[in-house]
C-alpha cells in the first residue's frame, strides 16, 4: 500500500506563530497540503469542504465559529484530529469537558509539531489499511453463497452456478462439472440473490449466468450455455431473447 500525506488546517490569530506553523507543514514530507486561517469563520467553511485530517485550533477561538467548528468535526469528522493550542493551561480542563484530549500550549515547539504529524500520519494510514483489509474480506465474503438444499446448506461461488430451474415449491441448481443441486428456495428469492452477480432470468422457470452464454437461437427461443466443453440449453421468453441479443452485441 502506497504511504498516503496528510492535509493540515491551522488556525490562529497570531499571524507570526501561523506563519511558523504553517513553514513547518510545508517543508514536512509526510504532509501534502497546508491551509490556515486566522479566526474560525472562515476556518469553518475551509473545514467543511475540505475534511482535513489534521486541525490545529487556537484555544480560545477568535471569531463566532468556534462552537460550530468544534462540534462539526467531533460529529461528522470522525477521524480528523483536533488539537487546542493556547497560550494557558486554565483552559485545558474546558477542553477536557469538550472530549478534547489534545492539549498543546503556545508556542508550539518544532518537536511538539513533528510529533503531531506522525500521529495523524499513523492514524490516517493505519485506517486506510484496515479499510482496505476489511473490503478485501467481505468482498470474498460477499461472493460466497450459503444456500439450503434437501441435504442441508452448501457454500458456494456464484462462479459456479449455470443456471437455476424452477421445479414445483423448490429449485434445481446446475453447476459446473456436472454437479446439480435442489435448493428449498423459490427461484424468484435465488433471482433477488444473484442478480447483481450478472444472473438474468429468462423466463419464469429459469436463471441464466450470463457468463456462460454461448448462443442464442431466435428461431426458438432458446439459448445456449456452455463450460467445459458441455452445452446446456435453456428456454426463454422472445422479449427477454431480444433482450440478451441486445446486451451480446454491445
């Protein structure tokens, strides 16, 4: 996984220490991009269209968005962090109250900032390995089928399945390698299922993998299916045949 930079938004009336602050962001390598701002009006709207993974507030805030800045990224920005700075540690107890565990007073050190950045650069790319791991995981996951049949449940890849055919209260499955299962389920609840599989159903009695669709008869509304060297035909509706002739020839 490629190391992701971090975006800062700093805050503060003190343009000399804004300045230095935001020099140091600057020249960081594991920073990107650096905005400032020195009250929290316009901190506000910076923070709301950019969602920044870093913002570092002077405590008490100058303007009249500081309640509002504060309450927007604990309620919608979830894993940015928030540091308070301020020239005073009296205020550090209203942070606390605040569910602000960040506490830094003024001046920030370069030490105190490099600190900081390595935080959040730990944070923002430790979650976006987790991320990563958890969609890798139910993504194999999500393509695994748990379905019942007369014997019990089988697990299966909707890679395997030819197509379905409806018979009576149950549903006959048609696998690859000649495997063949009954399923309890109606094949109108197996269509909800593996539809966004690329199954199509072509008539009331049966589900196709469009995958395995090697030739379509107009003649007598049948198509063909096809896996390792065997052929399958199965019966459709003339406006679904239509329909599947369209989509092949795209």
């Amino acid at each position: 996984m490629d190391f992701e930079k971090i975006s800062v938004i700093v805050i503060d009336s003190d343009s000399a220490s804004l300045g230095v602050t935001r020099q140091f962001f600057e020249m960081n390598p594991m920073v990107e991009d650096v905005m400032t701002a020195e009250d929290s009006d316009k901190a506000l709207l910076m923070i709301i269209s950019k969602n920044p993974d870093l913002v570092i507030l002077e405590y008490p805030t100058v303007g009249n968005a500081g309640k509002e800045l504060i309450q927007f990224i604990q309620t919608h920005l979830e894993e940015t962090m928030l540091v308070l700075v301020s020239e005073s540690k009296k205020h550090a107890l209203a942070a606390i109250r605040m569910g602000i565990y960040n506490y830094r007073l003024k001046p920030l050190k370069p030490e105190d900032l490099e600190n900081i950045a390595e935080n959040v650069s730990q944070i923002k790319n430790s979650n976006n390995k987790n991320r990563i791991s958890k969609l890798i995981e139910q993504t194999f996951e999500d393509k695994r089928l748990r379905l019942q049949t007369l014997r019990g449940y089988i697990i299966l890849d909707p890679e395997e399945i030819l197509y379905c055919k409806a018979d009576g209260f149950y549903t006959e499955i048609f696998l690859t390698e000649n495997r063949k299962e009954l399923s309890y389920l109606f094949i109108s609840k197996l269509n909800e299922i593996l539809k966004q599989f690329d199954f199509m159903r072509v008539s009331r009695s049966y589900l196709v993998n469009l995958k395995f669709i090697r030739k379509i008869y107009k003649s007598n509304n049948t198509i063909v299916l096809s896996s390792n060297g065997q052929e399958y035909e199965v019966k459709s509706s003339k406006q679904n045949i239509r329909v599947l002739n369209k989509i092949t020839s795209e």
